[in-house]
C-alpha cells in the first residue's frame, strides 16, 4: 500500500468496520468474484461510511493500471495558458508517450477546492501518477499528492530543497550566459525582466543575471531590475518602465522568450533601435522567437528532453515508488540571432 495521508481511511479500517478480512476488502474494491452479495454490501457501507478511496498503489499491487497520466497545470490565471510554454510542454510530453500505450490527460487544478478533488480523483486510481508544471512557491498539491502515495514528477520545483522529483534546466547558469555574451558584445548597463518572484525558475534566472554581473565586475542596480509575468503584455510594460527609470540601459535580458517581445514593444516605441541601441536577449527558444522583428537572441532550454525526462522518470517512480527522489537538471544553450 503507498503512504496514507494523515487521517485518511485505511483498507485495515474498512475491514474491521465492515467485518471481514483484508483480502475480502480487496476483492470488492478490485470487482472480484466470489463474494457473497451480503458480504459485498457489508464492505461497501463501510467505504461509504468512512471515505475510503482505493489508492493507485493498491490498484497496481493487484496488477490493474489505468494506463493515463495527468498533466496538471496549476496557472490560477487563464491567459497563461496561452504562451508558447504550455503547448510546448504537452507537445513534448505527449510525444514521450507516444508509443507507450499511455494516455495523457491534461488537467487544470488552481484552488484548494480543485486540489482536493483531483487527489481523491487520482487515488481513485484513475491515474498511474502525475506530471505537474508551472508550480508557485507556496502550492501544496505536490505534497498532496506524494502523501497520497501517487507518483509525482515536477516541471521546475519549487525551492532549492524540493522534496518531490523533478526535472528542471539550469536556469541559473543560462542567465548568467546570457549576461556574458552581452558583456563580451560591449554591453555596459545590461538590465533586466524578470518573472514573479514566488517561482523557483523566475528567482533563478535573476540569480543568474545578478552572478554574470558580479562575474564582469559590474554593478547591479536595482533600477536596472524590473518585474513580469511571463506574458508579453508584462515584457512590453516592464521594459518601458525600466528605460524609463534608467534611460542609460544598452541591453535587456528578459527572463522568456514572450516577455522578450514585449521588450522589442516597448522599445520600438521608444524610438530605441534593436541591436543598435539596446540589445534584448530572451529564455526558453520558442518558435517565437524566430518571428519577431529583429529574430531573439535566446537561451534555449531543452523542451523536448526534459518532456522525455518526466515521463521516464515518472515511470521509474510508478515501478519503484521507495527509492530517493530523482532529481534532474538539464544544461541549457545560447542561440545567437539578429537582436544582440
């Protein structure tokens, strides 16, 4: 059986309370035969009584799989799911699942209301585990679900120390690329766009920027630090306030590739020319990044490895959910195009 949430029913439970063995809580669970119609009513008042849900691990020690997976995006905000992050993702997840025989369900999950009901959902055994993406510092469904015993694998994470498997890029050394390859072009007041500060990949990337400052012995201004989202609008709207503020800027690395395109906005607007006057560098290599004018200069994360990653390392947990947290973390590449 895996872990019980505290509090949580057990099989054991169902049993005494029902008046039967174990094995014959088993049996009604799992629709065996062989069981008397008294006895089957009698275990399943008692699961009705109690609460119990049959949990995946129970289904998989009786060799019954559901052969899906969920894919939960956990943005409370709907307009996230229109950036190019999100369809690359479940491009390269379900391509991963391709010839695995395994379904890919994608699920939105953004209150606490929701969390509840997609655990008790997965521990249904609707599921054989979970691939979880755009997590925030404070969200408490990854731990939800491991104390329900479901196997679990995060895009990102949520802290240094995350407790749960994940896959991540190294966002902090891309960053810091980033702002070398600006300083080896000449660029002496390099500012920045960073994402919300409660995500683990948005803090890392500002990290990295703050490290290649210090790296080129450069002084890092908080004028030169301005906050987005992760969407475009808030790109277009950062990087206007930021020339604002420090007209003297020469170069913005922004921390995705749509905030990017805000930037090229905004500083379009300004009568500011792309490379000539400012140089703008993004992060993730979408296909947008192709499009805009001029083409991004942008670090490239590896969409598609880390698709196959998660769904490997989901599997290897749904065999063998006793062994360490699996922890990855994939190397990141500079794309030099038209805007540096």
């Amino acid at each position: 059986m895996g872990r019980q949430r505290p509090g949580t029913p057990t099989l054991e439970e169902v049993a005494a309370l029902a008046g039967v063995g174990r094995g014959t809580v088993s049996r009604v669970i799992n629709n065996a035969a062989g069981v008397r119609h008294s006895t089957r009513m009698a275990v399943e008042r008692a699961i009705a009584e109690l609460g119990y849900v049959p949990n995946l691990a129970a289904r998989s020690l009786a060799g019954r799989r559901a052969d899906a997976v969920a894919l939960v995006m956990t943005e409370p905000d709907w307009r996230q799911f229109g950036e190019p992050f999100f369809s690359s993702v479940v491009g390269a997840v379900g391509d991963a699942l391709t010839d695995t025989g395994v379904q890919l369900l994608l699920t939105l999950v953004r209150t606490d209301v929701e969390r509840r009901h997609f655990v008790e959902y997965a521990r249904g055994g609707r599921v054989d585990g979970v691939l979880l993406m755009s997590v925030h510092a404070e969200d408490p469904l990854p731990d939800m679900l491991s104390e329900a015993g479901l196997p679990t694998v995060l895009l990102g994470r949520r802290s240094g120390d995350e407790a749960v498997t994940y896959v991540d890029a190294d966002n902090v050394g891309g960053a810091r690329g980033a702002v070398a390859h600006l300083v080896r072009t000449g660029r002496t007041a390099i500012g920045t766009v960073t994402g919300p500060p409660d995500m683990y990949v948005a803090r890392s990337r500002l990290r990295g920027y703050r490290e290649g400052l210090e790296r080129a012995g450069f002084e890092i201004r908080p004028s030169w630090i301005v906050e987005g989202d992760f969407t475009q609008e808030s790109g277009r709207r950062a990087t206007a306030e930021l020339i604002a503020r420090a007209p003297e800027v020469d170069a913005v690395l922004a921390a995705s590739d749509t905030m990017a395109a805000g930037a090229l906005e905004a500083l379009r607007a300004a009568g500011r020319r792309v490379p000539e006057d400012v140089a703008v560098i993004g992060f993730d290599d979408f296909p947008l990044a192709q499009h805009t004018r001029p083409q991004l200069t942008t670090v490239r994360q590896p969409l598609e490895e880390m698709g196959r990653a998660m769904v490997q390392l989901l599997f290897e947990v749904m065999r063998d959910s006793s062994g360490a947290w699996r922890h990855v973390i994939l190397r990141t590449e500079l794309v030099e195009r038209a805007s540096t």
